[in-house]
DNA sequence: CGTTACCTGAAA
DNA sequence: TTTCAGGTAACG
C-alpha cells in the first residue's frame, strides 16, 4: 500500500495538529491483535502515555513519532496500514486495531485490514533504521550514487529499485511508473544501464515522487492520508493497473508480467529489453 | 537471488 | 473458487 509519497502525505497532514501534543491513553480495539510487534498494548500504553509528542518525521516508508524522554515510535504501514487523525466520538473505522488519545480528545487511529502494519518503540532510532538507503528526493541524491549502488549487480532493475537498502521508499508503483517514464525495460540487470539511461532513471524517480507527494498519495485501495482523505495520484497512472489500455505515449498495449515477485506493468514498445545496437 | 509466509477482503 | 493486492522478513 503505501510507499513514501503515502507515508509523506500522512506525515504532512499530522504534523501542524499532533506535534505539541501529549498522548493521554493507548487503546486497542477489542479482539483486534496488537499493532506493535514486541510489545503488549499494556506496555505500550505503560511507555507512552504522558508523553509529549516532539516531532513527526519520516525515513523511506517508515513514520516516526519523537516523544518527549528520548523515545521514537516508528510505525510502518505495509500494505494497508493508515493513521487517521479524528474527532472523538467519530464512528470508528472498520478496519481500527488501536489508537493514540491526545490531550485535547483527539484520536490518532491506526486502521489496518491486514495487519502486516507494524509499531516500534525505540531509544535507539539510528539502530532501528540502520542499513535504509538514501532519500531520493535529498538534493545530496545524485545519479552518481544511483549509479554506483546499481553498479555490478546482476539482478532485474526492478528488484534492485525495491530494495530499501539501496534507494529508500520506492514501491511497485512508483518503479513501474518511474522506469516507463526513463524508458528502461524493468528486467534490465541493474548493472547493466548505461550513465544516460541511469540519468533518465534518476530524474523519473523523482518526478514520480514529487508528483505523486502533490497529490496526496495513490489511493489504489487502501491509502488515505492522515485527516482520511483519498490522494489523486492513481488518475495519473502511466502504467501501474492500466494492463491492455493504450500506452499514452505510442499507443501499445500496456503489458503486465510478473518481475522481482510483483506484477509489473510496462510499455513493451517505450520499454524494450533490448538497448539500440544490441541483438 | 527468487519464492513463501504473513492476513484479510475484493474481484475475476 | 481462485487470484490478486501499495511490503518485507524468512527461507532455500
């Protein structure tokens, strides 16, 4: 579900309205099983309650609370996960498995369909962040590193762009967008692109994710940012869930295979396998 | 490295 | 009934 531009939209719309705040109670919604990983919800409740909440940042797809005393509870969505700021006494979500009360009756509520979602308290945010790739959207990014972390490795593009080690917060959406709009075929092994293609990559990598910021996120199914609005990036899909639909660049079917795992969307024509010269 | 598991629901 | 879904950790 969601990818960093999702997460950034989430981060965005919360900071002004949680930051400052204390968090006055935990709950878990009955019968649902807790958010958090390695902790109860009464442990949770335990280290967090009363404290302050100091900043909201993010770190690739990861959502991070700084909390007064030197914690972080760093939350990770996944597929379905969403954290919605509401009014008490809103009727709660179908999907609600816990929620964050503030100090002035508002709930942060973490709905989560599939559960994959996951909360971790921290004292040791580098530690838990440890091994997470560049931002693409830092201006100290550069082609340069794109190429050198892509730099003799034999595995699909693809695979390589999902990896959060080495660019951080990329999800299939945005690589299938981002690699039809560099007009690289997606099982292109990683090492093998040349400095222009490379250069086309890294520029639509960031196109993609600024864009994708302004409107808010894809709402494909699940996401909604943090006030439990739907984005609008979905309308301006290239590729991503078009199968069959006329690329709007030539006009070719847009084909869906199956790459790195995922379904993987692409113009066979805008992206062939093979580069011009070879064959 | 690719595949499977983790969950639940919607759509084919 | 089967397949697929925006992620990632564990497995072989």
């Amino acid at each position: 579900m969601p990818e960093m531009p999702e997460v950034e939209t989430t981060r965005r719309d919360l900071e002004g309205r949680v930051v400052g705040r204390t968090i006055a109670d935990v709950r878990v919604a009955p019968g649902a099983p807790q958010p958090q990983a390695p902790l109860t919800p009464e442990q949770l409740r335990e280290a967090v309650a009363g404290r302050r909440i100091e900043d909201l940042d993010r770190r690739g797809k990861y959502l991070i609370m700084a909390l007064s005393g030197g914690l972080f509870l760093i939350l990770h969505r996944r597929m379905t996960g969403n954290l919605i700021l509401r009014e008490a006494g809103v009727p709660p979500e179908r999907f609600l498995r816990g929620v964050l009360v503030l100090d002035d009756g508002t709930e942060l509520r973490w709905e989560d369909q599939r559960k994959f979602g996951r909360w971790v308290l921290t004292d040791d945010l580098a530690g838990a962040l440890r091994g997470l790739g560049p931002e693409p959207l830092a201006e100290t990014w550069t082609s340069a590193d794109l190429a050198a972390t892509l730099a003799g490795r034999t595995a699909p593009i693809k695979a390589a762009l999902l990896d959060q080690r080495r660019v951080a917060g990329l999800g299939n959406i945005y690589v299938d967008e981002a690699l039809h709009a560099a007009r690289i075929h997606p099982e292109r092994p990683a090492g093998s692109l040349s400095e222009d293609e490379v250069r086309r990559l890294h520029a639509a990598i960031r196109e993609v994710l600024e864009k994708a910021i302004r409107l808010q996120g894809s709402s494909a199914r699940h996401h909604v940012g943090g006030l439990g609005q739907r984005g609008a990036m979905q309308e301006q899909w290239r590729v991503y869930d078009r199968t069959g639909e006329a690329c709007y660049s030539c006009g070719t079917p847009i084909e869906k295979t199956r790459v790195a795992g995922r379904g993987t969307h692409l113009c066979p024509r805008c992206q062939p396998y093979a580069t011009a010269g070879e064959r």
